[in-house]
C-alpha cells in the first residue's frame, strides 16, 4: 500500500480494480480541516482520464507495471503490431486503445509497453518524435502580423501548426503530450 500524498506523476496505483497512472499532483491544506489530494490520473485499460481527490493519508495499492521496449511493426487494422526485438514474440494492441499514439507511431520505431501481470495495457512514446513533413501549403505574402502559423502534415497524416518557414519534407519534432510543433530535427 502506499499513502496517497507519495503519488507523483508516473506513479502507478491500483483503485477499485482499476490501473491508473498518476498523471498530475496536488496537495492543499486549508484551514483547520484535513489535507487534500487531487489527482490527475490515467485509467490504463481504458484511456480515460479523470481527477480524483483523496483526503491526506489514504492509501492506494501500488500497481507493478513492466515495462518492455518493442518495435512497432504495422497497423493492421483493428490492430497494432509490435515485435520483442530480443525474442522476437509478436503482440496486438487494439487500435482504440491507443488512439492518439497512432498519430506519432512510424514503422520501426521504438515503443515501451506497458504490462501488468502479463495483460498489455498501452504504449508509451518518447516525450517528441521526430516526422518528416509530407504536405506543406505555401505561406502568403502579409500573413505576419502575429507569430504566423500555418498547418502542415505529417508522414502519420497528423495535422500541426507550424511556423511558415517549414517547408515539404524537413524533418520536425513534435511533442507526443500535446500534439504541438516543437522544433526542426
């Protein structure tokens, strides 16, 4: 067991027989009542983010997660791939599962699974990626009066805004938290 007020981000917890993955922290005290706990936590099964609050010294069944690094292999279909690069074993995830990852994921890339008690439950990708820029409008002339953005999109077919001056075929880092453009390769 582990007391609520240890939960950082990336901590792993189990509740009401569910994984969850801390993913925001805070601690606020107010008066002469009880310290609170609000976490932004990750259902790993589901996907589903929610914020739960805690009273100071709950406690919470910490979730042993494996983490094993894959290669993804393909999409096919209701299904992703990935391959064990040491011994070669093959899993499928479900696509739905990992929706938003799909928007980053390239053939060959390296993924860490996460596991608990053999059952898969998502990927993790590196905080950017780095994608070549496959479709990249011109910039029009005038179009300057703030920090000029346009969208371009990508080899995965996600769309980013990015400054005008990426052109068709450079290569960008792309943050897989929030989806945003952060800087060329």
């Amino acid at each position: 067991m582990i007391s609520v007020n240890d939960l950082r981000p990336g901590t792993t917890f189990q509740l009401d027989g569910s994984i969850f993955v801390c993913l925001e922290f805070s601690h606020s005290k107010q008066g002469r009542g009880q310290a609170n706990v609000k976490i932004k936590s990750k259902d790993l099964r589901t996907g589903a983010i929610t914020v739960k609050t805690f009273t100071g010294g709950e406690k919470v069944e910490k979730a042993m997660i494996d983490k094993v690094t894959m290669d993804f292999l393909y999409n096919a279909g209701d299904n992703i791939v990935l391959m064990d690069s040491e011994t070669f074993e093959q899993i499928e995830i479900p696509t739905a599962n990992v929706q938003w990852e799909m928007n980053f994921l390239k053939e060959g890339q390296k993924v860490t699974v996460r596991k608990f008690n053999s059952e898969v439950l998502d990927i993790e990708l590196p905080a950017n990626v780095s994608l070549k820029v496959t479709s990249s409008p011109d910039a029009v002339k005038g179009n300057t009066a703030q920090a000029a953005q346009k969208k371009v999109i990508v080899e995965t077919g996600f769309e980013v805004e990015t400054p005008l001056f990426i052109k068709e075929g450079e290569i960008i880092l792309i943050s897989t938290e929030t989806g945003k453009y952060v800087g060329r390769a």
